[in-house]
C-alpha cells in the first residue's frame, strides 16, 4: 500500500463471527488512548488492549499485520449486560496509571446503568431509575461531564442526573415533555447525549423525534429546540470549546453542524449514506477541523468542516456498513467498526426455483463482515487549535478526581 495511504495494523473479527449478526454498535477510544471499547448485539461489552509497539509508534510496514491474520486483537475484559446494549461510555478521567478511573459505563433494556472494572470486568456500582410503578426504567442513552462527577442519562421524555459517587436510585428528573399527548417541550425517547466540554453547563440532547434539545444544569427548561433532521436523532457532538454542535439522525443522510451561539438554523450540512434504523457514529479531529463518518455503504468519509461544499475524502472502502470511524485522542490511528444485521431473503415459489432460487440462496449465504479494525494514519489528522480558528472534538477534562471509595 502507498505510503500516504491509511493501512491495517490490528483488527478483531474473530470473537465477533460465533453469532449470527453479531454486528457492533460502535468504538470508543479510551481518554488515555490505551484501549478500545465495544458494544455488540450479543450484549457484551468488550475492551480491546492497543499492542505496545503502536502505542510507541514504532510500527513499520513489516509489523502491520493484517486484521484476519496475526493482528488479530483479542479482548482482554469482556462483560455481559443483562438485554441488548443501548449505551455504553468511558469515565472521562480514565489514566492507566491510576486503576480506580479504569472504568467505563453501560446501559441495557430493562436494567439499571452499571460501571465496570476496566481491569478485572467487576461490578463496580449500579444506577437505577424507576418509573410511576416502581419499575427499573430502560436507560436509552448516557453520557458523563468533563469533571467525572455528573452522570446525565436519557429516558422516555425525560433526562435523570445522577451524581456519580453516589449509586443507587437518588437522581434529578427532568422531564422533557409534560405528556405524551402535549406539544411543549423536547417529545420522544432522549437517544444520545453530550456535554459541552468547556465547564459552562450546557449540555445537548437529541429524541427519536428529531429534535435536539439544548439545557443547562442551573436551568430545569429547555433553552432551544434545533431542527433539520428528517429521522430520529442519533448522535450528538460539541466541539472542543463547546461553540457547535454537531448531529446525526437514522434514516437521514446529513450530519448537521450548529453554532450554539446563534441557534437558529444549520450552519452546514455533511453528507454520508444512513438510509437504515442503524446508529452511524462520526468524529472530529483534534482541531475540529476535520469531521469523519462511516456509512450504509461502507466508506469512511472526511470532510473539511471549513469548507462543507467540497466533497469529502474517501479514505477506507468495506464490503459492509461502518458504523463508527473514531481517531485516537492523540496518535495518527483509527479505530473503524464494521457490520450491519443481514435478513435472509424470502425462498422463492417452486416454479421460480430455478430462475430466482439461485440468486436468493447465494444472497442468504453471503458472509457477513462484523468487527473491528486499526488503521495507522500517514499523519496525524488534527494539531492542536490555533486561537480564532472554528470548528473543534472535546478535549479531556482536568476537573475533580475519582472517588476510589465508591462501591
């Protein structure tokens, strides 16, 4: 391969082949960038060790291994949620170096959020929120703040608060809709969640309705609503001082970008193909320069945020969906998730057996790509953002510390 171009130096298929549409709801780097984290429909949480020499930057064309062959990573914590995973996230104040911030958070159908050991998959704690009838509550989606200390998750017409030193059920409601039936407010199932990462309060969050939603903490109400998106929205994202936002939506090719400072309409738009209920995720390089996206298709794409007519960069091809594309927090390398969920196709009649029964057979036997995949970058995408210059992804916080304590 042409050494400007991205090439494959670790990947991880395997443990994902042994069901069928084991397909991955993203990656996460860590904040410290020394790991992976994933979510699969077998309801496994999986953290994946980035191998010395990468981590060193010392890989070269003879030790960038295939992601089939002997880069082939394996998990090193794997935990189950109790349902299908709907969230999952780091501890933003993760650092190897301090084992109690090794730690992530996940959130399945029907069971409380739980945080996981990063080193030993233990059960660390559990957050619960319950319903009129005092029943556990599905968390949809969640998110922490820059300090470490607020956890903020996302229900049916409603956001819960929790302090994260403090698990349990005491929580701060905030409901988004008064009712089912009203017009007022944020309506539908608050699907993903961000803060703003520069310690103001602000936090967005996007509903299955199609609607961001913009908040403060000091503030119970909703400040602005922002539109544009023609499915559900599915993933929100601040830059790295907090003044645009960006969105993405299922069924909806276009990724939105908003300054928050004049909430009015999209400043641009972003094309990628997402004509499906799956979450295609996307990224922003360090200066906010550069926004990456998977699609339906199978490309990963880059756009210059500057120049949102230009069409974007085409930088990897797959066979199947990518439903994540994310940098490393500060190495030339990402991290790419592959897979979608395949339908077998209906068995033609008796007398079209011959005609179509081939073509049908041959489709429902196609094998299906689902894992994950490190590609080594020719260079760092993003440096760090010169002053005046817009668009930026969050940096990581240097707030209040991890409560080691908690259980």
């Amino acid at each position: 391969m042409a050494a400007e171009e991205p090439r494959s130096v670790a990947g991880a298929f395997d443990e994902f082949s042994g069901l069928k549409n084991n397909c991955l709801k993203g990656v996460q780097w860590s904040p410290d960038g020394t790991c992976l984290l994933t979510a699969s429909e077998d309801q496994q949480i999986r953290l994946f060790e980035l191998p010395p020499e990468l981590l060193a930057g010392e890989s070269d064309d003879a030790a960038a291994p295939s992601a089939e062959g002997d880069g082939e990573l394996v998990s090193t914590v794997c935990v189950r949620e109790g349902d299908s995973i709907y969230d999952y996230c780091w501890f933003p104040r993760m650092n190897s170096d301090e084992p109690a911030s090794c730690c992530f958070f996940g959130a399945s159908r029907d069971h409380p959020m739980h945080l996981w050991d990063a080193y030993t998959g233990a059960l660390r704690a559990s957050y619960s929120a319950y319903n009129h009838l005092d029943e556990v509550t599905s968390t949809f989606s969640m998110t922490i703040d820059p300090t470490g200390m607020r956890l903020y998750a996302g229900y049916d017409r409603a956001i819960r608060i929790f302090d994260v030193t403090r698990p349990g059920r005491q929580c701060e409601l905030r409901p988004t809709c008064p009712s089912r039936k009203s017009r007022e407010g944020q309506r539908g199932i608050i699907s993903c969640l961000a803060v703003s990462p520069d310690y103001s309060g602000l936090f967005a969050a996007g509903s299955y309705a199609g609607v961001v939603g913009l908040y403060v903490d000091s503030s119970p109400t909703m400040l602005c609503a922002l539109g544009g998106h023609r499915g559900g929205v599915t993933h929100v994202r601040f830059s790295h001082d907090g003044t645009y936002l960006f969105s993405g939506a299922r069924q909806d090719d276009a990724i939105l970008c908003y300054d928050v400072r004049r909430s009015q309409a999209p400043l641009a738009s972003f094309e990628r193909r997402c004509a499906t209920n799956q979450r295609i995720g996307f990224d922003l390089s360090p200066d906010s320069r550069a926004l990456l996206t998977g699609g339906e298709d199978g490309r990963v794409l880059v756009y210059d945020v500057l120049q949102p007519q230009q069409p974007p960069a085409v930088w990897l091809t797959y066979p199947d969906a990518v439903s994540a594309a994310v940098l490393h927090p500060f190495l030339p390398l990402l991290g790419v998730a592959v897979g979608q969920r395949h339908f077998p196709l209906p068995a033609e009649d008796d007398s079209d057996e011959e005609e179509g029964g081939g073509a049908a057979e041959a489709a429902n036997e196609r094998q299906s790509e689902n894992g994950l995949q490190v590609w080594l970058l020719p260079h760092p995408l993003g440096e760090a953002p010169a002053t005046g210059e817009p668009p930026p992804p969050a940096t990581e916080a240097t707030a209040a510390g991890y409560d080691s304590g908690m259980t």
